[in-house]
C-alpha cells in the first residue's frame, strides 16, 4: 500500500456515556496506534456519563495534549458526532466506538487505503470478543460474528479481499464526504435543513440507533464508496449475559423500523428485517391455526427449518471454535438474538404507526431532522 510522505492530520471522534469499563483500553488503542501525535485531534464526546466515565477521561486529558472531551448534553450518539464534527480539525475523522479497540496501525492503514483506492471511507474489519471469560459471553461473541447471526454484514463476517460495502464500523471518512452528503439534502428552496443547535450536522439526530447505516445509504446515495480492509481490524467488547444481549437487540429490532419515519429513505438493508419476517410468520400462522388447524402444520414447518438451520449454525461455530461447551449454548444464543430483534421490530412497527412523523412522510411531507420519538 502506498504511504504518504506526510501524514495528513486526522480527528478522532469518541462518543461515550457511561463507558468506565471500556473507555480505557479504548484510548488506550488509539494513543498507542503509531500514527503520529502531531497529526492527531482525539474528541471524546461525553454524553454526561456519572458511573465515573469522566474521571477516567480527565486522566488522559492531562497526560496526552491531543485529547479533549466535549459535553454532549443531548446526550445520544448522533448529537456527540455532530458535536465533534464541528470541532474537528483536519481533512479526516474517524469513527471510533467506545466499546471498541484498534488494531496496531488502523489510523495509517484506513489513511493509506483512502489515498490509495480513492475511497470515501475506509474501515477494517470487526473481531467480535466476549467481554468477560463466561461461555455465555464467549457464546454471544460467537453469533455476532456467523453470518446465521448477523447476515452479510461483511465487516462482521470478514473477507479476503480489500472489499466495497454498504456501511461501515469505526470508519475513517474523508471530512468533504460529509459535505456532499449534506448537500445533496437541500431542500427544494435551497436553504439547509434547521434544527437545534446540538443537532446540526449530517448524523441524523433523530436515529438514537442505527446512524451509522442511515449515513452509509446517505452517502452512498450521494455517490460516496466505503472499502472494507480485511488486513486491519477493531476488537468489539460483546454483552456477556443473555438479559443484556436481549436488551440490546430488542432495541436494535426497535430501531431497525423507526427510521422509516425520520430519514429520507429506507435506513437499513433487508437483512436487519429477517428476524421480523420470522417472528410474524410463526405468530401470524399459528394464530391461524386457531381457526384452520392445517396453518399450524405451516408454522411447524416454519420453526422445523430454522431450528435445522440454527442446528447447522451452531454446529458450524462448535467446528470452528473448537469448543463444544460453548456450541451447547449456541441454539439457545441464536434463537435470542433473532426473537429478541423480531419481536423489537415487531414493536417497532406498531410504534411506527403511532408516530405523525411517518405519516407526514407517506403523504409526502420531507423528514426533517432535529425531531425524535418519544
């Protein structure tokens, strides 16, 4: 890969809130990632954590001159991008998740690979790891990275090949990417859309999840390319229990349907609507079945194939891990991963019908940011 004889500067954007047991080691991957500190801006953007986040973050305040932590009052993860979008120095930001740590020498791969390919944004894949020691931890780590689990979501399931894809993790984006993202979304008089003063920017305010994607499908509207490096990488800090896991792709599930009513297009891919799929096949056939016993013969089959399929899967991470304990646990992590997205998705929907903003949309109104469900 072609290096650069000076090494263009780069802002690093952190968004945090409550991240006292990650956001060490998080720092710690960037300070220690060899790009050059005289080229580097570090922004953590703190959402008003109290679990002791900020005291950690004061220690490396003093002790690094490149780093700042601005308040995010609102709080959410895309307010703290617009935030540090807006202090950010330099031609390039990257993207960094709290809950992440990059590989030795990220920063200069994803910059070399943006010089040398002419992409927008660049990023490496994600190493899916348990937080904890746990065979349940060890197991959810697991399904976040089989395609059974997570789809083709190529970061997640890695390639061989430098690679283009729909969206990214941890991505290092050219800053003018932004701009014609925001320029492509004037509206029909000219004028940029308004919102309130933290919301400003091209993250929609209104997506408290799946911003990254919105962004990613925005882009690439506007004829941005993202690349995906299989020779870099992040490591992803897992849930290590099965409450948490459940929790966070119940929301995910939520917000896989929410954006139908808060951005311009479809922010997501048809991979995040399988789980729904399912869980209303199952529900609706057996509910059925009530009046027609032979629809519950259709549901049957229905759970029959994925529990062949979740079999199959399971045994596929046992073959692959080399560890049969944590392939016990694998049906029963599967099966929570995709009722607990389905049936978010499926209140999701309902929420969906509730929310003026959809219908607003549906009858041609423009979305406009700066807005979000209660």
């Amino acid at each position: 890969m072609h290096m650069p004889q000076s090494w263009p500067f780069v802002t690093v954007l952190v968004p945090c809130r409550n991240e006292r047991a990650f956001i060490a080691d998080c720092l710690d991957s960037i300070v220690n990632n060899g790009y050059p500190s005289d080229r580097l801006l570090v922004l953590v953007v703190d959402g008003m954590s109290d679990d002791g986040t900020r005291c950690v973050l004061e220690a490396y305040v003093r002790d690094h001159e490149y780093i700042r932590v601005i308040d995010n009052q609102g709080k959410t993860t895309p307010k703290a991008l617009n935030l540090g979008l807006r202090e950010a120095r330099g031609q390039l930001v990257c993207r960094v998740d709290a809950h992440a740590c990059l590989a030795p020498e990220y920063l200069r791969r994803c910059v070399g690979a943006l010089q040398e390919y002419g992409a927008d944004v660049v990023c490496g894949v994600m190493n899916t790891v348990p937080s904890t020691t746990s065979l349940m931890a060890r197991a959810i780590a697991a399904a976040l990275g089989h395609p059974f689990g997570v789809g083709n979501s190529y970061f997640r399931i890695h390639v061989s090949n430098p690679t283009w894809v729909d969206t990214v993790f941890c991505g290092c984006y050219r800053r003018d990417a932004f701009d014609r993202v925001l320029a492509s979304e004037r509206t029909v008089d000219g004028e940029a859309d308004e919102a309130s003063p933290d919301s400003q920017g091209p993250f929609n305010p209104a997506l408290v999840r799946g911003q990254d994607m919105d962004l990613s499908i925005r882009l690439r509207r506007a004829g941005g390319r993202m690349l995906l490096l299989p020779d870099t990488s992040t490591d992803y800090y897992a849930r290590s229990t099965i409450r948490s896991f459940w929790s966070q792709n119940w929301k995910n599930g939520v917000w896989a349907i929410l954006p139908f009513a808060y951005s311009s297009g479809a922010s997501i891919s048809l991979r995040h609507l399988a789980p729904l799929v399912f869980v209303l096949s199952v529900l609706v056939t057996v509910a059925a079945g009530l009046a027609l016993p032979a629809c519950l013969w259709v549901s049957a089959g229905i759970v029959g194939l994925y529990c062949i399929v979740n079999l199959a899967a399971s045994l596929h991470v046992a073959w692959k891990t080399r560890s049969y304990c944590v392939a016990v646990l694998m049906p029963f992590v599967f099966l929570t991963l995709h009722v607990a997205y389905g049936l978010g998705s499926g209140w999701g929907l309902v929420r969906l019908l509730f929310e003026k903003a959809f219908w607003r949309k549906l009858f041609g109104a423009v979305p406009r940011y700066g807005s979000r469900p209660c």
